[in-house]
C-alpha cells in the first residue's frame, strides 16, 4: 500500500532504510526532556480548551459519563458540511472552534513500528528522541514458526512500543497492518508481507496478531465491542482478491480480478473473516484491483453488505491510498468524474479515503445532490468511535507510563531474536551435518550477497531497526570469520567475485553461503518472472561447494520460494536452511541454528516451486483449482499435485519426533429434520455418490458436531526440540471440487528429549470440514474422508453420516 503518486519514494524509502527521517514538522520539533513526556494530551483536558478560549463543559462530547455513540454524534452534529469533509481524508485536519485537533491516521506496523508513508503526513517518525524501534523477522519468516502465542507476542510488544512513541510524539494509534492476502501464486512480489499460503494459516495469523496490538487486558471480553478500550487500533488489508503487482505489465491499478464464488468465500475471503470475526479487527483496507469488473472501494456487497453487515465490523474501512483517484483514471470506472466517484464509495461503505478526493470532492458531491452528507455522518461516527476506544479523546491510564525505554528494549530485542530461530526452515541435513560444533571449527568462510546483510533482513514496511545482527556478526562469536562477497549485489550480475570465495571456501573449516533475493527483486509492485536464484548466484553455489575444505551450509534468504532443486540434489551441499527476512537479529538467529544453540522447528508457509510452474500458467489467472481446458495446474498444496522442491509445511529438525495416536472420533452423526434439504454436489465420473451427498452448513447447529484428536508426541532423538503438529482434512473421496488436502489445525510444542507430550485438537465440523461448491455454498459433505496428523504419520478415516 502506498500513495500512487509517492509510491516511488515510499518504496526507496522502506528499501534504503535512510537512517534518520526528515526534519521533523513545528508539530513534533520540541523533544521531550524525560522518559515520558506526552507532546499532546488527550482531546477532552480542560486545559486544552482553556487554551482556546473554551469550556470543555459546553461540548457533550468530551462528558465521559455519556456513552460514545452519543458522544460521538454530538461532536459530529456541530461541524459544518466543510468541516466534516476536512476529516474524512488519511489527515483529519480537525476543528479548532470546537476543540477538536487534527489526527493523521496513517501510521503502519506489519512487524515493527514503521515511518513508511507519505513524506508530509505519516503518523509515526524517529529522531533523536526515538531513533529506532524493534523491527521483527517479516510475517512470511514468523509465520514459519507456525506458533499462535509467538505471533500474540509480538503484536503486543510492537503495541507497547507504538503507545511509547505516541506518547512521545512520535506515532499515532492506528496502524495499517497487518496485510493478510493469501500468496496464491509463487511469483508475488509482496510474499515477504503476507502469512503464506494457506487462508486459514493467514487468518490464524490475523487473529492473534490483531489480538497482540488491540487487546487491552482484562477488557477481551466486553460485551459491547463497539466499546471495547483499543491498545491500539489494527487493520486486516487488502480487501479482496488482490495478489498481482506488476507482472511483465500488468499492475495493481488496473488489474480486474475474475474470481469465482467459490474462490472468493473458500480462499480470499477467509482470512478477513476471521480477521473481523475472531480477531475484532477495527479497520480493513479496501485494494486497488477490480473484482469481477467493479472497484473494491466502490463496491457496496464487499464492504457495506459483507464487511459491515454480515460479519459485523466494529469500526471503519479506508481505502489503499488514492484508490479513487485510481477508479478515475486506470479503472475509468463508469467513466465517473471526482464527485461520481466520491458518492459511490461512500455510498458503498468507504469511511476514510487516504488520500485527497474526499476532502476535496465530498462537499461538491453533497451540493450537486449525488451523495447524501448522512453518508458522511455515518463514516465519522465509525472513524471518531474508534478514536475514543483508544483513549485519543479520555487519555488512557493504562498505557501513559509507556515511554523511551519502553521501546527497543532488551525482552524486545530478544523476542525478535526467538522469533527469527522460531521461523528459521531447516530443509536439509545431509549426515546430520548441522549443527557445527563449535570446538571443531576455528575459521569460517561466510560467502554470499547476504552474508553482510543488514537492511536485507527486514524487508519492506519497516522502520529504523534498533541494531542489527548481520550474519558475519553472528558466526563471528562461533569462530573466525572469513567473510567474501562472491556477487557485488543480490542481482549477482559481477562473476569476478566469485574466484577470492572459492579461495576463502578452500581455507575455512566450514562454509555458509548466505544467498538470495531482496526487494530489488521481490517487493510491492514488483513481481518475479521465474522462480530463480538471480544471476549468477547459483554459479556461485557449485564453484564454492564443489572446491569448499569443509562443510557447506547453504543459507536462503527470500520471502518467495526459490528453485534450488540443483543444491538439494548436491552431495557437496550438505544443508539448507530458510531464513526468510529474519528481522534486525537475523545474523545472530541463522548462527544460533546452524552450530546448535537453537534446535529449528519450523515449517515452509509456501510451497516451493519448480521453475517450470512459472512457465505454465500466468499471473492473471485467478483459479485455484487446475483449468484443464488451458492446461494450468492448481495453486497451493491444495490444488496442485505435481512435483515441488517442497512442500507446504515442510521443515527438518536435529532430533527425531514420532506419533501415537491415543484417542480420535471416528464418526460423525447428523440428525437432520425435515427443514434441512440434501445438497447436490459434483462428483468425478465413477465415483461413488452418496443418497444425500451434502447439507448447507448455515441450516446446521455447529456447535453440536465436533470431531477430536487426540496424538501423543515422543522425541525419540538426543536433543530438546520443538515440533509443529499439522492436522489436515481431506473430504470424502470422489467430490470433484474438494482440495487434495487442507490444514484445519496446528499447534508448536516443545518436547525434551527422550520426552513426549500429548497434545488434542477439537475440531468444529462446520468450519473444518466443510467445502464451498462451485455455487458458492458452504456444505458439509457426507461419506468417508481422512484426517491426517503429520507426514502421513497418523491417517484417521472418518465418516460422516446424516441421519432422519
């Protein structure tokens, strides 16, 4: 997301990382001259509105015995057309005469505060008084972990430093974050952004990542969520079907979206259900593609009928920045002027436009007659009750003690470190090579265009880290570090470099080739083309392996899968491990695996292509399931079923795990009564086809139909570990649109060794073992299907039987 005219120096800006941010506005110039100082106080103090000749006790909306929504309308209810207009856009001017002061609501925080946004408004900045804040693994390298609590925890503690550096003058409370669109094809440029794959995988992440930033202890459970007190205030984008670029020149601004129903509900809509419903989200992003012909932004069924109305959202929804400019001129969208354009989106649901055509056309729109100003009202009072969960208008006691140590500091530095070893891929161990012990290695050769990476480890939407650990920082605690270059960048166009590495590998006791991609190669607005190492990274590889002393550790960095087949074939290559971007501690993390310190235990969120998968199918073709006609395999584990490098959920340890299975239901009864009507479903031809193939999940009582596994989990090898347990689903045999397989559950756990540990799943039927036909119907479909905990180590058939 970014602004279309600045997003060219919004995207130098996260790939630089200049270390210092521009002179500071008169706004936030004074720098504070204690550990907490607010620049601001809250809306609602007498001594505010003494300052502008008021008296608070005149104005209804600062009486914190009145419920919000009546204080809300009353604030609305006193501006004038003009003034409402001034406070739909990302930077809300305000209203002096009435108290009301300007709030700029654009502040991001996708794994780390960030001051990534446009040049003249974004929320959140660092100086001298704040000069960096922590900046974790990026969501694809978390989400590795595959560790629900991990994500929690690091929503909260971005939190924490985000209530600091507001109570600092230096970010605001609303944060646009996290992106949780599904990586359906392998060539994304924003992969490194996202959850991975799997929609449910995603939507898990959501929740507990949204729960970590909003949740204010103690208050989880208020009845009334439109009062429920915010942390601060998160936002689950982009808001739908949005997952292309720009790929050999097809881009984001004008890309049309074809999805089937059954796409739509099953894969990219999940996520943001779960987002608003099980995470209370209190903001979702609208994209800038089309969906089926018709603007995300400007499209009433997907954000008033859908977003607010069936899944009840508890907040406001703004657009990606300038998406109505972007409805005018690429879309041309019913050939619309600027007020046109206006009147649809609000009249469609969009409350904030990030940008300037609200608070520019809004007002003529309202005057020409094309848009109600009650379409306005309505979008105010859901932006300004946000603003009063978060305390912007009553302070919020809980959090004003938050300060400058409160941000980068140590519990936070080394949660960033245990996320990137949590998230670290071990995808082979040749001879159980790894890990290196430390008394038999003097000198190592670490080799590779990340080998010194520091601003290559955190990827985009980042801030200014507190530090970094590079790679040559975290091997040289381990041993001396013989560090080449062996390409001049990440493109690797320079071979001339790789010569002095090989001589290096010929001296070093051990080698670690750190390679890979960076945001000059996958990034937003930037998609692959193919699914290689970049130029003549992979040269580098064979040279170094095939002439190293000792053992050769081959190190990747990369948010997208690579085709690395040739390395995994290698016997000079004796282990790869992933890293993802692993965040400001990354070196220290990837150093901590490889000699031992840390056991790895997490599992790829992607699968990894062959090269050839991009050859076959492009960019723009939106089905998840294979279209025979035109010879595109399926996307995601879920619907392709030819070769890969890996697979989706794929990670070796340096122990050994097995399963027994200690209780599991084998059945599934139905009691139908005689509202509830059989469902047809398409079977493939030959198959067996029950009497009563299906029941539409909304006519049943989910709550009554669960299904439980229970596993026990025994480290049968010599070293503590952790290990991801996976529970997948497949449907009854013969369904033609059913997916091969589908995660529905997982939980990390760590086991010592020659322990076990026993761990259950209760599973809801209606959410995890239903399917969405091609009608766009959620069904649970009867007959005998599969679940699967692990590598196929445990296989529970289950029937699922309906009953009159």
């Amino acid at each position: 997301m970014a602004t279309k005219l600045s997003i060219l120096l919004c995207f130098f800006f996260a790939f630089t990382l200049t270390f210092a941010r521009n002179t500071p506005s008169t706004a936030t110039a004074d720098k504070p001259t204690s550990n907490v100082t607010r620049k601001n106080t809250h809306v609602c103090d007498p001594s505010r509105f003494s300052d502008l000749g008021l008296d608070m006790k005149d104005f209804a909306f600062c009486d914190p015995s009145l419920p919000y929504e009546i204080r809300v309308k009353d604030l609305v209810d006193r501006m004038t057309l003009n003034e409402k207009v001034d406070q739909i856009g990302d930077t809300a001017t305000g209203v002096p005469r009435i108290g009301l002061p300007k709030y700029e609501w654009w502040s991001e925080a996708l794994h780390g505060v960030s001051n990534v946004g446009q040049w003249n408004s974004v929320a959140s900045f660092f100086d001298d008084v704040v000069p960096g804040a922590t900046s974790f693994p990026t969501p694809i390298t978390t989400t590795a972990s595959f560790n629900q609590s991990l994500w929690k925890k690091i929503g909260q503690a971005v939190s924490t430093e985000a209530r600091a550096m507001h109570n600092l003058g230096h970010a605001g409370l609303t944060f646009w974050s996290p992106n949780i669109n599904v990586v359906r094809d392998p060539r994304w440029g924003r992969a490194l952004e996202t959850p991975g794959e799997d929609p449910y995988v995603v939507g898990e992440y959501a929740v507990n990542y949204v729960r970590g930033l909003q949740d204010v202890e103690g208050t989880e459970n208020t009845q009334d969520l439109n009062s429920r007190p915010l942390k601060v205030a998160a936002c689950c984008k982009h808001y739908a079907a949005y997952d292309v670029d720009n790929w050999l020149g097809v881009d984001r601004t004008h890309f049309d979206a074809r999805v089937t129903e059954q796409d739509m509900k099953e894969t990219f809509l999940k996520p943001f259900e779960m987002c608003v419903k099980d995470g209370d989200v209190t903001s979702v992003m609208c994209s800038y593609n089309k969906v089926n012909g018709v603007p995300t932004c400007a499209d009433p069924k997907l954000l008033k009928d859908i977003v607010r109305g069936e899944w009840n959202l508890h907040g406001y929804i703004v657009s990606d920045c300038d998406s109505i400019e972007v409805m005018i001129d690429d879309h041309k969208w019913l050939n619309d002027n600027p007020e046109d354009a206006v009147a649809q989106a609000l009249k469609a649901g969009l409350d904030l436009d990030c940008g300037n055509y609200y608070t520019k056309y809004a007002n003529s729109s309202v005057t020409m007659g094309k848009v109600k100003e009650a379409e306005i009202d309505k979008a105010l009072k859901n932006l300004y009750t946000v603003l009063m969960r978060l305390g912007f208008f009553d302070g919020s006691p809980k959090f004003e003690n938050l300060g400058k140590d409160d941000v980068c500091s140590n519990e936070h530095i080394e949660l960033a470190t245990e996320a990137a070893r949590e998230g670290i891929v071990l995808l082979k161990n040749f001879n159980s090579t790894l890990p290196l012990k430390s008394n038999e290695i003097n000198t190592l050769a670490v080799i590779g265009p990340h080998a010194n990476a520091t601003s290559a480890m955190i990827g985009n939407y980042a801030g200014v880290p507190c530090q970094f650990t590079s790679p040559i920082d975290g091997f040289s605690k381990y041993g001396e570090v013989i560090y080449e270059v062996g390409c001049g960048e990440t493109i690797c166009k320079n071979e001339s470099l790789i010569y002095p590495a090989v001589k290096a590998a010929k001296k070093a006791d051990a080698t670690i080739l750190v390679v890979g991609l960076d945001l000059s190669i996958e990034a937003e607005s930037l998609d692959r083309v193919d699914l290689l190492l970049p130029g003549f990274q992979t040269q580098l590889i064979n040279q170094v392996a095939s002439e190293s002393k000792g053992p050769v550790i081959l190190v990747i960095m990369s948010a997208g899968g690579v085709d690395i087949g040739f390395a995994r074939d290698n016997p000079n290559i004796q282990a790869i491990i992933w890293a993802g971007y692993p965040g400001q501690e990354g070196g220290r993390a990837i150093a901590d695996v490889v000699f031992g310190k840390y056991n790895p235990g997490g599992r790829l969120p992607l699968t990894w292509h062959e090269n050839g998968y991009a050859e076959m199918l492009p960019m723009t073709s939106m089905p998840l399931r294979p279209v025979d006609s035109l010879g595109y395999p399926g996307r995601t584990y879920k619907f392709f079923n030819g070769s890969t490098v890996y697979t989706f959920g794929y990670g070796l340890t340096y122990t050994n795990f097995t399963y027994n299975l200690v209780s599991s239901t084998k059945s599934l009864h139905v009691k139908l009564n005689k509202f509830q009507h059989c469902r047809d479903l398409n079977y493939i031809e030959g198959s067996y086809k029950p009497p009563c193939p299906a029941i539409l999940i909304d006519d049943l009582k989910c709550d009554d139909h669960t299904i439980k596994v229970e596993v026990e989990v025994q480290n049968v090898g010599n070293m503590d570990g952790s290990d991801v347990v996976m529970v997948y689903w497949t449907a009854p045999s013969g369904i033609s649109e059913a997916p091969i397989k589908q995660l529905v559950a997982f939980k990390r756990i760590f086991v010592a060794a020659g322990g076990s540990k026993k761990v259950g799943f209760e599973l809801n039927a209606c959410k995890s073992l239903g399917i969405v036909d091609f009608r766009g119907y959620n069904l649970l479909p009867s007959g005998g299907g599969k679940m699967v905990v692990g590598d196929d180590l445990v296989s529970i058939p289950v029937q699922i039987l309906f009953e009159r």
